[in-house]
C-alpha cells in the first residue's frame, strides 16, 4: 500500500474516533482539543488525497489538474498548519474561545 494511502487512512480513522468522542463527550479542555486534532486528521486526509491525485496528474502529463490539485493541496496543508496550532494552544486558550466545531 502507497505510503500516503496509508496515512490517509489513518487520518480517516482518526477523525471517525475523535467525532465520536466529541459526540459523546461533555464540554472540557480535553473535548476542545479532541475537536481540534480532529479537524486536523480531516485536513491530513485531504490533503493526502490532493497530494496524490497531484502525483498522479504529474505522470499523466495534465498540467491544469496539476495545477488545480496543487492549489487544493496548498489550502488544505494551511488548513492543517492552522488546525495544529489551535491544537496546541487550546489548553491556554479562553474558555470562550473558537472551537474547531464552530
């Protein structure tokens, strides 16, 4: 299996467990950071799916997919940078601050 196959999946994976706990969970820091890590596994598992449509454009030789799929691909990694870091500081962050679920 493709290396970025896998990682797909996982994220995929991920993000199903971290919807079901914050489903279930009630309100607390460790459901805000839940919310986060999941909204990160989602940007990872599109940008794993962009990153190889991109590839596969590239040995296709179809520079307008490429083109289109490498834009996708950039907007979803910044997603994913931006997910992180709220991630990272949910812990510090106000009480009423964003929420990935908001």
């Amino acid at each position: 299996m493709d290396p970025l196959a896998i990682v797909g999946w996982a994220a995929v994976a991920f993000l199903v467990v971290g919807w079901l706990v914050v489903s279930y969970s009630k309100p607390s820091p460790r459901r805000t950071a839940f919310e986060w890590l999941s909204a990160s596994a989602l940007y990872l598992a599109l940008l794993m799916l962009f990153t190889n449509l991109s590839l596969k454009a590239h040995a296709n030789g179809s520079t307008v997919a490429l083109v289109l799929f490498l834009f996708l691909g950039v907007m979803f990694a910044s997603g994913l940078v931006i997910t992180l870091y709220n991630a990272a500081t949910s812990g510090r962050a106000p009480k009423t601050g964003p929420s990935a679920t908001n």
